[in-house]
C-alpha cells in the first residue's frame, strides 16, 4: 500500500462547522462551535483515512492573483462574522498543540495549495485524500488522488473517487474545470454564462466534452437563448473557468517529509480542551489526560479517625465549629436516604460513619444551634437533605463551591478537587474518578469503605485548608455584602425550592398530548394533500424533494447534500403555498411533544406529584440562576399551545400562585448605570420603552410605530444588554447584517450616555482587568489584551454587558432572599418556589394571598435604589397558565 496523506481544506470546514453547529460558547462566554466542529471533522478523518502524513491549508485574508484576472472575484461575500472570526487564533493554537502544520499563502488560496501538494505526493509516490467540503476539488481526482468530502453536518464523509464521480455525474473530473466555467459560482462571485446550471452544464459538458469543443460546434445547439447566452458570454465563460481552475505549480517551503504526522503535545493539548470544554474531545485522549495534573503532596489530607456519634457531638460542641458533608446516591424527596455523613469538628480529624434516620436526628441540635458554625462544599445538596428530616440549618457560614464561583465566576469546574489543585497543587479525585460514569457508574455504597473514608477526609480537610484564603479574597474584593447577605442566604432559598418543588398534574399533560397528537395527524393529512403523496416529513432530503422538486418551490438555500429545509428557509416561503405552513406548524408542535410533554411527564415524582427541578447557583458567568432537570426558564410561552404545557403546573390544595415579574430590570439598570438622559426620561414618563426606541431609532411619530417596529426597537433594546453584533442581530430578525448595523449605530447615536457608558466601561476595565456589578460582583476578562482583533472585541462586549446583566441577577437573588426570609420569619404557609428569569412565583395559601402580594411587590421594587424605580407586574392564578 502506498503511503498517505491526509491534505485538509481548512477554511471551508471552519466556515462549515460555524454554520452547522448553533453557536456554542465557553462559561467564560468564547464561541467556539467552528473550533469544536473543525477538531472532529479532522479527528475523524484521521481516523478513517489512518494518513502517515497531515496538513491544513488556509486561506488568507486579502486578494488573490484571481483578483487580477477579475476584480470582483468572491465580492459579493459578506465579511465574517466576529463569533466566527474571534474563533481563528484558537484554532490554529490547537493545530500546533497536534503538531500539524499549517499552510498557506498571501497570492493563492488554500485549493491551490492543496492541488500542489497532491501534485507533489503523487510524484513521489504517495496517496492524497483532501478534506473538504467543496466540489471544486473534483478537479483534482484521480487514481492516486481522492476527495474525502463532507456531507451533512460535521459528521458524514464520503470518500470522492473517479469511479463515484463517473458514475454520479458521467463526466470525468478535470471536466469539472469545464463545469465550472459555465455554471459559474455564486459563492465565488464567478459570473459564468447566465441561464446554465448544473443540470444544463453537465448536458453539454457529457456532448462536447470541454468548453473549447462546445464552442468549436456552437451551431449545435438547438436551444435558441442558451446558444444566445453562450455566444454573448464567451468571454466570460473562459475567465470563469480560469478562476475555477485549481492550480497545481504554487512554490512551497516544504517537503512532504516536513509533513509527516508527529506526536502531540498532549499535555498542552489536554489543558486546551479543558479550557474551552471540548469534553468529547478530551475523551478521544489517552485516559491520563482526561483529569487536570494533581500531585499529592500532604498525607494529612487523608487522615481520618473513627468517633461514637455521641463523642462526635460532644466535640462538636466544644469546638464550636464543624464540616459536613452528607454521603447519598439519590434525593431525599425521591425517598433515597442518605448511607453516611462526613464530619470535621474544627481543628479535628474527620470521622466518616454509617448513619440512619435517628442517627441523623440526633445531629438535629448542633445543625439548629446559632452557636454553632457550619461549612462545608455545594452545601445545597446538604440542606435539602435536612429539610427532608424536618431540620432547619442555622448559622452556615461559608460554602467553598459559592466562595470560589465568586473569585473566579468564568470557570466551568467547581469540584472540589479541581479548587485544590488551583489553589494547592494538590488534590486527590473528582467524582467521576471516584464513582465512574455512564454504565459504568458505581453507588457510594459500593465502594470500598477506606476509599470512601480516604475521599471525603480529603473533602472536608480541604474544605477547612480553603476558607480563610477564600474569605481573605472576598473581603480584599469587597464582595462581603455579596456573599454573606446574598449568595450564602440564598443557599436555603434553593434548597427550599427544590425540595418544595412545583405541583405537576400529568393528567393534564396526557390531555395536552393527546390534542396534540390530534392536531398533528391532521397537519399530516394537509401535508400529504399537499405534495400529493406520503412520505417522511421529518427527512429533510424527503421534504426538499417535495418542495423543491414535484413542487417547484423557489430554491432559497442548497446546502452540500441538497435543499435547505431550515425553519430559516420555510420562514422565507411562508405565504407561497399552504404545505410550507402545515410543515412549520408539524415541527412546532411535534418539538413541543416530544420535549415538554413527554419529557416533562417523566419527570414529575411519583410520590410528591410534583417536579422538583435543580436550580444552579454557579453556572452563569453573570451571576445568573439557571434551572434542570426539567429547566423551568424555558417553558414556552410565544405560542398558544406552548403556553398550555403551563397549564399542568398547578398552586398546591387551597392555594393560589402569585407571580410577580420584574419589568424590564436590565433596561432599567442600564438606564440608571449610563445615566443616559433619553432613556432615563423615557422610564421616569412610564413611556413603553420599545416604542420610544422605535420611534427614535427608526424616524417615525411615537403614534405611527407598528408592532414589526417595535417588535424591532425591543429586539435591539435587549441586543445592546448582551453585547450583541450586527450579525447576531441580523439573525435574530432575519434581515441583512448592513441593516441591522444601522439599527446598531442609530440606536447608539440616540442614547449618547450608553454609547459613552459602553465606551467608559471597556476603558476602566483594559485597565483594571475585570467588570463589577453593583454589589462588586467582579469577573475577569483577559480577552481585552488578547493581539486578535476579534477576541478583543468579544471582551469588549462582555465588559459592558457583564455589569448589566449582572447587576439584574444581584438585584432578583436580593429580593429572593428577602422574600424566602420574610415568609419564613412570619411563620407563612406560603412558599418561594420558582424563579424564572425576572419572575419570582410564590405558591401562597389562600388565606395569605394579599399579604404575600404586598410582601413581594414591597420587597422587590425596594431591593436595591436605582436612578429608575424597579416596577413588578403582578399576577395571580391557580396555574402557571393563568398567572400569564
């Protein structure tokens, strides 16, 4: 077998992976869907091909000698959106972790690299396989060169051959060239002979054979304007089949031995995965790259003593201060009781011991005493399990996971393991090491009982060794208020909104589901009426050939394996015919079947009836609460039959839920952080801020703005709160990005002061480093210093969006805190057991309805004292349902 060589078309899978995979970011707010799809597609092609030899080939910015053949070669490309460009420099530092070289050119472009290099290795003997997703590279096949091209997503490949080329197409692969000067290029802006496609193309390339021959027998022709267009754009055609040509004699400074794969960094490489949280890909390394490097340094930290309970409570009690951890495979309101707890009295080794329900009740004094300090790691977790033996914490002073989710807020990984390597260089497991995962998960209950008792002295030793660095920081940060008056209160609110849960009626989910699977049989019959046949409405290869083909609908999008069937596109043909309406209405309906009903009916508890969702205290960068298993932030509520799922989500027997929303919190928090005049007047004149904008940013009498204006102006409002770019925005509203930069730029030419807040906040934090809320809430960001434009612009909209949407979180935590607080105190039967976004929702007893009314709206427009008056919309209901 000859040896191979794997040659890759870097920019069009990075600009393939960008488009086909949503935008993931990082914690930290890096996009990195391009960074993440180009890895796999290169991963996978390794994998298939097994190549002795790699490399990419990139294109450059700038023209190209095509350029000078025709100026406006590929000028009718937009240029590249920051979310993807921001992206390019990482990429490039992982292909030189994998010591893949790159190459590249400021005259030619990475086809003509490519070309060259298959030219060269089949020289010296070599098989080439070129990944790509372009069929301009067809040109290059033949028997000892092969196109590995990319089909759907980032996932299939099919391996390009003369054979498959002959058999598909029935012309030969340097006829492609051909092909291409009469087709043209739209991508390309490469003109052609207008009228001629692929399919008129390949009819006259099988006949003539190259483009020299058809017009050495144009006479031929029977087609009167095809031959017409031929003669008039002869010119043309030859220059475009020059600028499709691929050409193979580029000077290169390599060898193909310079080529030759070697071994990865892969220490480097592993920290690079960590960081940007590519975990599928850290799994494709070798196991001992899995987990961050931790070396062992102090025994102590896996000392351990074995005490009586009693002897345990005595010392406890003299100490003054105590650790815990309880040690369970399951939720306590799933009734899966806790096997053992862990416990540290201060200056004390810990004990790890087997524990059952009157042990547990016996710790009741020393859990309830004021005098008593408790710490401990993720003590959410913890506290849910007392509530569910009736006992209330009193006086936890310090949670390792809160306190490092404060210092270092962008980080993904707060386990308490990875805190000690950070801050020790010393560490033992993570829970995955310990428990395993997937199949091969174990229970705490199976593990050996010295390893057990090794790992949770480590735990609680740690959690001691970390508390005084950990509140030094703090106080250094003014961040006191912060963490002791609203992120460790805010703790037991947690707690008690998991252990509470939500009512959840499946019966009423079934009904919902039924009607809809009525709704969708119908749409089925429409559907098929339609197309005049039956077929897979959910195969999109299925659908376009409905569509585009039997139906003729107008081709908006092809993609490399046909028509485009993207709600995107069917958006664009609505109105066009009645199955593009059946279609979208079929998608709508069947994802909310699938997601929220089935889903949700799965996960009501069978013995509390009720969905007990997890809500998360340290994921978001901002500051944010976010909620799973299910996330109840994101029951749909845009349409009427997404609004029913709210429905099955019922206030408790003789009760009644009070939703109080914030109304436009970051707007209002903008407004009083910039101080700008316009907005401020706007908010104190209780104007609808939208059509105020609308009215402003796009020229028209506050009175003559339409709802699509306003529905515009709100889609900005929001935009400038996350930092959002012109191609962000054009997305959103589906028009050009030049549109949505005017919308950009005359916004900000209105609001003077947020354009000048903006500019101020970036500068302040290039100089200190990082952002602060109004409760100091602070969060790093060396994107600011990055030498890449579009990383430093990415931190640019973090830094000025950071303190808006951090500030609103800080504002929703201080008044759940207090309003959790004030139920409690005054002994309510009414209960906090949502947060959705800007709502807090108390499931109130009937009898207390008013009180907890006034109580809610008293404490949230109070929470904080803004230039603007936080304002609450109130609503009442017996179910989510009727609450909006």
């Amino acid at each position: 077998m000859k040896e191979r060589i794997l040659i890759i078309d870097g920019s069009s899978l990075f600009f393939r992976a960008f488009y086909a995979l949503p935008l993931l970011k990082t914690k930290r707010g890096i996009y990195t869907n391009a960074i993440y799809g180009f890895i796999m597609m290169l991963e996978n092609a390794i994998e298939k091909v097994n190549p002795s030899y790699v490399t990419v080939c990139f294109d450059m910015k700038g023209k190209t000698f095509r350029n000078e053949l025709y100026e406006d070669y590929k000028g009718t490309r937009q240029t590249t959106p920051t979310e993807l460009e921001q992206q390019w420099p990482i990429v490039r530092d992982i292909l030189d972790k994998m010591n893949i070289k790159i190459l590249e050119s400021p005259i030619y472009e990475a086809d003509d690299i490519a070309g060259t290099l298959s030219l060269i290795a089949e020289k010296e003997g070599f098989e080439s396989i070129l990944l790509t997703g372009d069929k301009d590279y067809f040109q290059l096949v033949d028997e000892n060169t092969k196109v590995l091209l990319t089909r759907k997503g980032i996932t299939e490949m099919d391996i390009i051959s003369v054979e498959s080329i002959e058999e598909e197409y029935n012309i030969t692969p340097i006829e492609f060239i051909d092909l291409k000067g009469l087709m043209g290029d739209s991508s390309d802006n490469i003109p052609g002979v207008p009228g001629i496609g692929e399919k008129t193309g390949l009819k006259l390339i099988r006949e003539f054979g190259t483009m020299e021959n058809l017009y050495s027998n144009l006479d031929k022709i029977t087609g009167k304007k095809l031959k017409e267009n031929l003669e008039n754009n002869k010119t043309q055609a030859f220059m475009s089949k020059k600028l499709g040509t691929i050409v193979r004699n580029v000077p290169l400074e390599v060898t193909i031995e310079d080529l030759k794969m070697k071994e990865r960094n892969l220490s480097e490489l592993s920290e690079m995965y960590r960081e940007y949280e590519f975990n599928s890909l850290l799994e494709r390394l070798p196991e001992e790259y899995h987990k961050a490097d931790i070396e062992i340094t102090s025994k102590a930290l896996f000392e351990y003593e074995d005490r009586s309970i009693d002897e345990l409570i005595k010392l406890i009690e003299n100490e003054k201060s105590f650790a815990f951890k309880f040690i369970t495979d399951g939720k306590i309101y799933e009734s899966i009781k806790p096997t053992h707890i862990a416990l540290k009295a201060y200056n004390n080794k810990p004990v790890i011991m087997e524990v059952n329900d009157n042990d547990i009740l016996k710790l009741k004094p020393i859990f309830e005493s004021s005098k008593i300090e408790k710490i401990g790691h993720n003590l959410k977790e913890d506290i849910i399990i007392l509530m569910g033996y009736g006992i209330v914490i009193d006086k936890y002073t310090y949670d390792s996971k809160i306190a490092e989710y404060l210092l270092n807020s962008t980080d993904s990984n707060y386990d308490i393991n990875n805190i000690s390597n950070i801050y020790f260089n010393e560490g033992y497991k993570d829970l995955e090491e310990l428990l395993g995962k997937g199949k091969k998960k174990v229970a705490f209950t199976d593990l050996d009982e010295v390893e057990l008792k090794k790992y949770f002295a480590f735990f609680l030793n740690t959690v001691y060794k970390l508390k005084d660095i950990h509140l030094g920081k703090i106080a250094e940060q003014g961040m006191d208020e912060l963490f002791y008056e609203v992120e460790l209160p805010l703790i037991e609110v947690l707690s008690s909104m998991e252990f509470t849960g939500i009512r959840t009626r499946k019966s009423i989910l079934d009904e919902i589901g039924f009607d809809l699977e009525d709704k969708l049989k119908e749409l089925e019959k429409n559907i098929y009426l339609e197309a005049g046949e039956e077929f897979n409405i959910n195969s999109p290869k299925k659908l376009g050939f409905i569509l585009f083909e039997k139906l003729n609908y107008p081709v908006i999008k092809k993609t490399k394996t046909g028509y485009s069937t993207s709600a995107e596109v069917l958006e664009k043909l609505r109105g066009k015919g009645e199955i593009i309406d059946y279609v979208l209405e079929y998608r709508k309906l069947s994802k909310l079947k699938s997601t929220y009903v089935d889903g949700l009916k799965e996960l009501v508890n069978d013995s509390t009836g009720r969905i007990h969702s997890h809500f998360n205290q340290t994921v978001t960068s901002t500051g944010r609460i976010s909620s799973t298993e299910p996330n109840l932030q994101n029951i749909p509520i845009r349409t009427e039959e997404g609004r029913l799922i709210r429905k099955a989500f019922l206030a408790s027997e003789n009760s009644l839920l009070v939703d109080a929303d914030y109304s436009q919190i970051e707007l209002r928090v903008l407004a009083s952080i910039s101080k700008d005049k316009n907005m401020l007047k706007a908010f104190e004149n209780d104007d609808d801020i939208h059509k105020r904008t609308a009215a402003e940013v796009f020229g028209v009498e506050f009175e003559e703005v339409t709802p699509l204006l306003r529905s515009r102006a709100k889609a900005v409002n929001f935009g400038i709160v996350y930092g959002i770019s012109d191609y962000g925005l054009s997305q959103n509203l589906n028009i050009p990005r030049n549109v949505a930069g005017e919308y950009i730029s005359n916004y900000l030419k209105h609001y003077e002061g947020i354009k000048n807040y903006m500019e101020e906040e970036v500068e302040n934090a290039r100089k200190k480093g990082y952002v602060e809320t109004i409760l100091k809430r602070r969060r790093y960001i060396p994107e600011l210093n990055a030498k890449n434009y579009n990383i430093r612009a990415f931190g640019e909209r973090v830094a000025f969006n950071t303190p808006i949407q951090g500030s609103a979180a800080d504002i929703i935590k201080i008044a759940m805190v207090r309003v959790y607080r004030e139920l409690k105190e005054k002994n309510y039967k009414s209960k906090l057991i949502l947060q959705i976004h800007d709502e807090l929702i108390v499931d109130a007893h009937e009898d207390e309805t008013e009180e907890v009314k006034a109580l809610m709206r008293r404490i949230m427009e109070n929470a904080v004292k803004l230039e603007v008056k936080l304002k609450v919309d109130m609503e009442v209901g017996s179910s989510l349902y009727d609450t909006k």
